[in-house]
C-alpha cells in the first residue's frame, strides 16, 4: 500500500467536520472550473472533468454544485479565473514534497505556502528538483472488510490495471492514467463500490524517517492540505502499517 493511500486513510479515519467539507467542496469547484475552461464543459470529450466530477461525486457534492461549476468554466456563468501553480519542496528529513495548487493570486499563494513549509520544517524547491521522482498514476481504493483483493484483482487486471495491492484497511487498485476511467467502470459493473477514486502523483521510490519526522511531515501535508489554493499533496514519505497518527 503506497505511502499516498496510508495518508489517506489517516485522514478518512479523523473524519470531515462540516468546515473541512466545505473547504474540499471549494477545492473540487476549482478544479473543475479548470477542467471544463481547458477541455469543454463536455464529461464525454474532456477526461480532465470526467475524473473531477468523479471526485465530486465521491464527496457528495450536490449536482446543482457540479452544474454551476462547469457553467463557470466554460463562461457561461461568471467566475474567477484560476492557474494551475504546482511547487516542488523539501519537508523534515528531506523527504520530497509536491504541491498542486489552483489560485488566482500565484504571488500570494507563492508566499502562503512558502511560510507554511518554513513553519513546518519544509523549504521550496527549485524547480525540477524532486517532480523527476514521482509519476502520475490512477488510484482506486476499496474497504478491505467489503471485498477480497482476489475478487477485484481478476477484475482490475483483465480491465487493464497495473496492480493491486492491499493492507488490513484497504484495496488499493493502480492504473495508468490513460486506462484508470476504463478499469474503475470495469470494477463498477462487476459491483464493487469504491471509497477513492483519483489520478495522483506516486513516488517512485519511498523515504524512512524517525517517527518523529514522520508526524512532522504528515503535520506539514496536513497543514498544506488546509490551505485554501492547495489541491492536492504529494511525498515520497515511507509510512510503516502500524504508524498512528495522534490528533
């Protein structure tokens, strides 16, 4: 189970308070508007907002949400004009740390996040110095107590997925990103219900720290996590199965 997936299920398992829905509602809207200004507010010709609209869905967004979202990226309603930024960083113990981000301010996002990671122990990058260490991959994950692995690995793999793999909580199918959309309908008609669903960055090789540098780094993701431009997360942190993260 990569270190990506094991982050999230410590977060799953903390739990989203209404504030924190709220914020992942905002950030999915984001994304979204990108998605539809880039490739057209078309699910069926634009696979950027087919996987958003997944991740929407996933969050239980209301569709009256999606709609409006997609009407403001393609300019029928009006909207803010987003960037993608993305930051390549160092946090405790040099582990790597990408940073996607969506805002319409880059200067202040720039300098927000530039504080968090010096609070947190972090520093930023230059650029180039640690994307070369991660690909983008689809990840599709399942409640280990629901479904055996062996049950969805036959599916996944005839379907085109690359791996499967698991731990005490979850399944965790891997896909290239051009076959992920094809590998989840697959694992959907043959009625597993996923819990994620999602094309990250997953490090090629993983990174071990001390204990103490592993809570500080999940506090610098966590705190990266919350701010409001920052999309999505990703390290190259080893998170040994039995690590517990304290509130």
């Amino acid at each position: 189970m990569s270190g990506h997936s094991k982050w999230h299920s410590i977060k799953h398992k903390k739990g989203l308070a209404d504030a924190k829905r709220g914020q992942a509602f905002t950030k999915i809207i984001k994304e979204m508007v990108i998605a539809a200004r880039l490739g057209g507010g078309d699910p069926d010709t634009n696979a950027r907002l087919r996987t958003v609209i997944l991740k929407a869905k996933a969050a239980n967004m209301p569709k009256d949400n999606i709609d409006r979202a997609i009407k403001k990226g393609t300019g029928e309603l009006e909207g803010v004009s987003y960037q993608d930024v993305m930051y390549e960083a160092y946090g405790p113990g040099g582990v790597a740390i990408l940073i996607d981000c969506l805002t319409d301010n880059k200067n202040r996002a720039a300098a927000e996040v530039r504080n968090i990671l010096s609070r947190g122990g972090g520093n930023l990058g230059a650029s180039g110095s640690v994307a070369y260490l991660f690909k983008r991959k689809g990840l599709i994950t399942y409640d280990a107590s629901k479904y055996k692995e062996d049950d969805i690995l036959a599916v996944a793999i005839d379907a085109g997925a690359e791996d499967v793999s698991s731990d005490a909580e979850s399944i965790e199918v891997s896909a290239d990103p051009a076959q992920f959309e094809a590998v989840l309908a697959a694992l959907e008609k043959a009625g597993f219900q996923h819990s994620m669903a999602e094309i990250a960055r997953v490090p090629d090789t993983m990174v071990k720290l001390e204990t103490d540098k592993i809570t500080k780094t999940l506090k610098l993701v966590e705190n990266l996590e919350d701010h409001d431009d920052v999309q999505s997360v990703a390290t190259n942190l080893d998170i040994p199965a039995d690590f517990v993260m304290e509130d």
